[in-house]
C-alpha cells in the first residue's frame, strides 16, 4: 500500500462485500476515508454536510437540556459526533448492522473513532435499526428495553425510495413510521438523511404519520463533479400529548 491510497480492512458481511479506504488527495494533502458495500460508495469523508446537519437540525428543534438521542447508522461517524456537540444531549445510542463499522470505530481506524468511543455519553449498539423499530417493547437500547428518546436520527439507506435491503422500505410507510413514533417521548423529534432532494409525497406520508414534518434541503459544493449538490434531511415531531 502506498501513502496516497490504503485499504484499511475488507470483510465479508451478511449484506456483502465490506473495506474501508484510505485515499490521500494529491492536490490538498488530504486524507479521504470511504467504505463501499460491493461495488456501491456508502460514504466518504469528504462529504459531511448533509450528515452533520442531521443531527444540528434535529436537535436545534428540541427544547431544554438531558436529551436521549438515538442514531440509526454509525458510518464515519459525523452525525454522531455533531449530536455529542450539543451541550443538550445527556446520551447517545448509534445502532448498526454492520459489526466490522464499530470495530474501525473502537480501534480508531477512523478519524473520529476514538473520540467517540471515548465519549461516556456515548454508546455503540450492534444491532438491525429496522427490526428494532419493529418493536417499540424491545427498542434500541438493549440495557434499557422500551427506552423512549427525544430525537432519533437515520442515516442507513441512500433515501425513502432507495433503500440498502428491500425489507427496510417498510420503514418508509404511514405504518412503519406510525410505530416508528412509539419510540419518541411526546414532542420528539425523527430525522432522516436523504441522498435526494426534497420528495413532497414523503413528506405529506410523515405528515400523516406525525402530524407535523417538513423536508430541510442541504446544498453543498460537489468539487468532483463540479456542480451543486442538493441533498435533504426530513424532520417529524410527535405530538405533545399522545392519542
């Protein structure tokens, strides 16, 4: 392996062929992590605005202070580590399937694992965010069965209509949503990444779902294709006092 490109590991996983990558850019000196599932990008370093704004947007709609957050998929790590910046989260689950992500994490194979393996707050749970939704009895936090969170954040699938598992777009429906809810104290807030704009149809079935959500467009700067990119994070409030 040379300086300017590295893979730091490659495991076979239930969902597929799984490496971390390590690429240096020749032009800035900088160092890009990536992990592909097959042949398909999942991440990258050098794209983390929609993901930080998950978490900022999420938490800026909350109130108060000693918040519980729970994260659907770790990835790099950017939508946690933005979560733990707010002075307001007390606690912080990040759920994902895919073991070999929280191992590069706790052996700090990326550049935000020690830190957030270092963070008390902070917890990793391995575990399938989708059946965990499933089960509001069970939940996501296995030391605390039925845990109710003030904000759940998910960033797995590339966006509503585009999912990693054919079983996962069940989430994405008025039902799966609805029991979704059961998860969040009255007044917590869900929000979702998306790598797509704004898709109204998807907002009208949170709407119905929640009562209340609205799609927020995240615009950035693609240097690679040298062109805007206009991604989307969908926020649904739970209603205050629960039917």
């Amino acid at each position: 392996m040379s300086r300017y490109f590295e893979e730091l590991d490659y495991q076979i996983t239930p969902l597929g062929a799984l490496s971390l990558r390590r690429r240096r850019e020749i032009a800035t000196g900088e160092d890009v992590y990536e992990i592909k599932l097959n042949d398909e990008f999942l991440m990258s370093s050098k794209f983390t605005t929609s993901e930080k704004a998950l978490a900022t947007l999420a938490l800026r709609a909350l109130s108060g202070d000693g918040h519980k957050v729970a994260v659907g998929g770790l990835g790099l790590g950017y939508t946690a580590a933005a979560a733990l910046d707010d002075p307001g989260v007390r606690s912080l689950i990040v759920i994902d399937a895919l073991k070999p992500v929280i191992e590069w994490h706790e052996a700090g194979l990326l550049p935000l694992g020690r830190q957030l393996a270092a963070d008390k707050r902070c917890r990793f749970v391995h575990g399938d965010f989708f059946a965990m939704a499933r089960s509001p009895e069970t939940g996501f936090d296995p030391l605390n069965p039925a845990s109710r969170f003030d904000a759940i954040l998910l960033d797995i699938d590339h966006s509503p209509r585009h999912v990693l598992k054919s079983e996962n777009a069940v989430l994405y429906t008025f039902q799966g949503l609805k029991k979704l809810s059961e998860h969040l104290v009255p007044g917590g807030v869900f929000a979702l990444w998306s790598n797509e704009p704004e898709d109204p149809a998807f907002t009208e079935v949170l709407t119905a779902a929640f009562g209340k959500a609205r799609a927020e467009p995240v615009v950035f700067y693609n240097p690679i294709q040298d062109r805007e990119a206009r991604q989307a994070v969908y926020l649904a409030w739970k209603a205050q006092t629960s039917s």
